[in-house]
C-alpha cells in the first residue's frame, strides 16, 4: 500500500476510534443524568435523558456507516479488520445503554411524578448506579488507551453489580410483602435496577472486544481468572 494512502487509512481509522469515543461521552452523560433525575427527582433531568436518546441512535448509524465504506474500501486485515469490528460490536453496545438510560428515566418520571409516599427509597440502586457508570467511563478509557488490563478490571467489577442487584432485589420483594402499596413502585425500581443491571453488562462486553482488539482473542464466556491469564500473556 502506497505510504499516502496508507496515511489516509490511519487518518481514516483514528477518526472512527474518535467518534465512537464521542458517542461513548454522550452515552455517559445520558447514564448520568438518568441517576440524577433519579435521586433528585429532576422530571426535566429525565425528560431531556429520554430526548436526547435520539442523538445516540444518530451516532451509531454514522459510525456504522463509516465502518462499512472503510471495509469496503479499503479491505482491512489483522489488527485493522479487529479494530472495525470491536468498533461496530462497541457501538451497539452503547446504543442499548442509551436505551437503557432513557428506560432508567421513564421509570423516573413514574415513580416521582405521581409523587408517592409509599414509594420505596433504596441508596442500594444510586450505588449500583455509580459503579455502572464507572464501568463504562473505565471500558472507554481501556478502548481510547487499547489498555487490557484496565479492561479486565471491569470485566471484575460486573460481579459487583450482579451482587448488588441480586440484593436490591431481595429488598424489594420485603417490601412488597410488607406493605402492598409500594407495588407499583417496587415494579418501576426494580425495572431500575435491572436497566442498571444491563449497563453493566453491556460495559464488560466493550471491555472484552478491548482484550479481542488487542490479542486477537475472543474472551467472551470465560471465567474472569481465565481472562486475568490471557490478558497477562505477551
């Protein structure tokens, strides 16, 4: 290849990277948002969330469409070929924790707009939240610095959230049976927590096409032992 070609491929490649990374940061403050809404009972917070859901939609057809003339024009292989296809995998990803945001604040809305009392207060999902949204700010920088070992830390913290929600849980289902007014809005945060749940999930995946960018291996359904071990080989 042709070094100003080649030139125009990096330009080409570094600009997709970029743009997933801009996509990532609105998604980001989507979650954010949501939370906040979520903890203040901010109903305008929660209507821009639900608004703005759209900007991320637009992000991932452009991204999908970059990456599309990319293969088609330029038939990348190796590292290249894996960096188009981490990217296209990442980018569904954030657009289902996008939706996952505007979910977070359609619940919102329900729970503080009909302003019930009986409503369940749970610091348990603000703090799962965070931790969500710590994964995802950790699984960009890992993708931005192509770092596998910060990735695999997320890919740890997933454990976390499933804890947490298996205990929030629990805590809604005492609730409930304690108390049969705080049903609807036990349903709502347990919808929530499960939204909260997903994000999690969605950001150890970006995490894992990290580790597959950078080795060229696929670490998905293995144990996180088993990617401590691939992601410390040479």
């Amino acid at each position: 290849m042709p070094e100003h070609i080649s030139r125009q491929f990096d330009a080409e490649l570094e600009g997709v990277r970029a743009r997933v990374l801009q996509m990532g940061g609105l998604v980001e403050t989507q979650i954010m948002s949501a939370i906040e809404a979520l903890s203040s009972g901010n109903l305008a917070l929660a209507d821009q969330v639900i608004a703005d859901d759209h900007r991320v939609n637009a992000l991932e057809v452009a991204i999908d469409e970059e990456c599309a003339h990319v293969i088609a024009h330029r038939q990348p292989v190796a590292s290249d070929l894996r960096m188009i296809m981490a990217v296209i995998k990442t980018i569904t990803d954030l657009e289902r924790i996008g939706d996952e945001a505007a979910k977070i604040a359609r619940m919102t809305k329900l729970i503080h707009g009909n302003d019930r009392l009986t409503a369940p207060r749970l610091p348990e999902v603000k703090f799962v939240g965070d931790i969500a949204i710590d994964m995802l700010k950790r699984s960009l920088d890992a993708f931005a610095r192509l770092d596998v070992m910060a990735a695999t830390q997320v890919v740890k913290q997933d454990r976390l959230v499933d804890e947490q929600f298996r205990g929030i849980l629990r805590q809604l289902i005492t609730f409930m049976m304690e108390d049969a007014r705080t049903i609807s809005s036990s349903i709502e945060i347990l919808f929530i927590a499960k939204a909260i749940e997903r994000i999690g999930d969605h950001a150890k995946n970006m995490s894992e096409y990290v580790v597959y960018l950078v080795k060229g291996k696929d670490v998905r359904h293995i144990s996180v032992e088993q990617l401590e071990a691939e992601a410390a080989k040479d």
